[in-house]
C-alpha cells in the first residue's frame, strides 16, 4: 500500500474502495500509535511582572511616614504626598504590602495585620 499512495498527491476519488479501506486502516492504525505513545506536557513559563520601585528618598520617605503615623499624628500634607507616591506606584505598594492611603480602612488595617 506505501508504494501506491503518495501522501502528498492523493486524489481520493481516483482510489478503489479497497484501497480507500486499507488508506483508512492504515491512518487509524497511525492515529492509535500516536495517541499511545507518552504526551509531552509543558508548564508554561511563568510569567514575571515588572514593577517600577520609588527612588530611594522616597521609600524612605514612605517608611518614614508610616513609621510617624503609627505613633499618632502625620500632616495631611504628608498624606496627600504618601498618596501622590502610591498613585505612581500601585504595584511596588500592593507587592510591599503598604496601604494606599494613611486616612481610614486601608491604613488600620495595614497596622493591625503588617505593620511590626
């Protein structure tokens, strides 16, 4: 059967039925080696996501403002500038587990489950 069909330039409708039988014989038999044989699977490659950091004055001035606002008492000038800082950076926040803001909720929360 191999010396009669060419792959490549099959016409069908030119086979005989026997011929066609013994073509269809021959891919079911191709198809059931190849579902037995051992699958290949492949983890896709993690995927890492950059994140832009603050300058170095600025993390220290975001330690330096959570440290004072743990204490008590931080301007609201200062807040509004932690604020500023946290909009150019959500995801060094968010990765670093700091609150989005020094007002309400997020602030309270981070002192009661992160803060040391």
């Amino acid at each position: 059967m191999k010396n009669n069909l060419d792959a490549a330039a099959l016409d069908i409708s030119s086979l005989a039925t026997l011929q066609l039988f013994e073509l269809n014989a021959a891919v079911m038999q191709e198809l059931q080696r190849r579902m037995s044989q051992p699958k290949i699977e492949s983890q896709p490659e993690e995927i890492q996501k950059v994140v832009f950091a603050p300058k170095a004055f600025e993390v220290t001035f975001i330690n330096n403002t959570l440290r004072e606002a743990k204490k008590g008492y931080v301007t609201a000038n200062i807040k509004d500038q932690y604020k500023e800082l946290h909009k150019r950076y959500p995801e060094w926040f968010q990765l670093n587990h700091y609150p989005s803001d020094l007002r309400g909720r997020d602030f309270r929360e981070w002192n009661t489950y992160y803060s040391k």
